[in-house]
C-alpha cells in the first residue's frame, strides 16, 4: 500500500544531499509473526529522492516516519498526501538458533559481493 506524507502545516523543502523523516499520520497494529517493510517507490527514486528499506515490528504502536534522501542536485518539495513510499506486510520466520564450530562446505563458500558474476 501508498504511504502518504502527513503534512497538514507546512511542505518539507529537502535540499540537495539532505535527509528528512516524513510521519505519515498513520499507525498500525500488526499480527504476530509478521513485520511491514517501508520500501521506496520507483516515481521517487527516478527524481533521485531514495527511501531506505526499513522494518517495523509488530511490536511497534506509533506513527509510521519513513526517512528520505535527496541524492540530486534539485530542492524537493514534500506536500501534504505525496505518496513517499510503499508498505509491504510480510509473515516472519523465527528460526531456532545453534551455535557450531564450522558450517557446512558450498560451492561459494565464503566468496562475498560480485563473486557470483555479473
């Protein structure tokens, strides 16, 4: 679902290379064994706005604020009901947890970023 600025005082002027938190007016009580991910939309990355991917628990019980970056050389101006990001609810996998001495041998092993290719 859209996640809606709420700014019923004033826009938010976002300055080149600046960040803000944006409340979106909005809480939201989740059932157990899920989470919401805010996730950025594809409208706001293009004009080099990027909102970071983020977890809310289901714990949590207050305004949902997403946190946005103006990572272009423009002022951006942030209005009252400008959709800012998406919310995605997603069940959570709690798993047991074992601490060992080694893992398990793969083909990748412990190969890390870009060692898979292009």
């Amino acid at each position: 679902m859209d996640l809606h600025a709420y700014l019923p005082d004033a826009p938010v002027h976002l300055e080149p290379g600046k960040q803000t938190r944006i409340f979106t007016g909005i809480a939201i009580e989740l059932p157990a064994g899920h989470e919401a991910q805010v996730r950025p939309r594809s409208g706001m990355t293009k004009n080099g706005l990027v909102v970071p991917i983020g977890t809310i628990d289901n714990g949590y019980r207050g305004d949902i604020g997403v946190v946005v970056f103006n990572h272009s050389f423009q002022y951006h101006i942030i209005r009252h009901g400008d959709r800012i990001a998406q919310l995605v609810v997603c069940p959570v996998a709690y798993p047991d947890v074992v601490e060992v001495e080694e893992l398990s041998e793969t083909e990748r092993g412990n190969d890390g970023f870009g060692s898979t290719g292009v």
